[in-house]
C-alpha cells in the first residue's frame, strides 16, 4: 500500500514539473515571436535629461514647493485631452520656480501644460523646457 501512495506522489509531481517546464518554453516561445514585430529600441530620454541643468531630484522639499508643485500636477493630470505623455511630464519647483521638462505630443500640448502652470504659479514663474516628440 505504501509504494502505491510514493507512485503516486511521484507521479504527480512529475506531472506538474512537465506542466510547468512546458508553460515556461510556451511563453519564451511568443515573447521571442512578438520581439521581431516591435522595435528594438526602448524608449530612453536619459541623453536628453542630461542636457537639461535643472533635474527633477533637484526639487527643494519645503511645503511651499511641494504644494505648488502638487497643484501644478493635479491641474495636468485632470486634463483628460492631454496624452500620456503630457501626463507624465516633470514639475519642478525650486523656490517657486517652476520648470516644466519632458516631451509632449503637439505644440499645443505644450502649450496647454504651460498654461496650466502658468495659472497656478503665475505666468513669470514658468520656464517651459518641454519637447514636441518627433
């Protein structure tokens, strides 16, 4: 009766072993199939980001900052109109300055996002580095 009950146990993690291995090269298998339709570049903006002196870790952490920078970001966000891209641009505040950086869709995109800012901050306080992906 015991040596049924070990067979079985083996049995079964054999079984599961195969199954797992198998799902395994499936899904190696359609990876490496979709990988020759879609670029092989991935999307890197560290070269440009480099080029730019204010960053976004350069961003002061007093309450008044954060909170405009937070303001500025929730009025971005809200817009629904705008792309993913013009979602997830950078705000950086140093002592009330804001910076904008990052790249956009349309010219007037850019330009929204700079309003956006604008009426927040205030029109003087707004320095826009933003870019029109090509």
């Amino acid at each position: 009766m015991v040596k049924k009950w070990k067979f079985r146990v083996i049995s079964v993690s054999v079984a599961v072993a195969a199954l797992s291995f198998a799902g395994g090269m499936l899904r190696c298998d359609a990876r490496s199939l979709t990988a020759g339709a879609i670029s092989q570049q991935e999307p890197d903006n560290t070269g440009v980001n480099k080029q730019n002196n204010t960053t976004a870790d350069q961003q002061k952490e007093t309450a008044e900052d954060r909170e405009l920078a937070q303001k500025i970001r929730q009025s971005i966000v809200s817009d629904k109109s705008l792309s993913t891209y013009g979602h997830n641009v950078k705000v950086i505040v140093r002592n009330g300055m804001v910076t904008l950086k990052g790249p956009v869709q349309s010219e007037e995109e850019k330009k929204s996002i700079e309003s956006k800012a604008a009426d927040v901050a205030g029109a003087d306080k707004v320095t826009n580095k933003l870019t029109v992906k090509s």
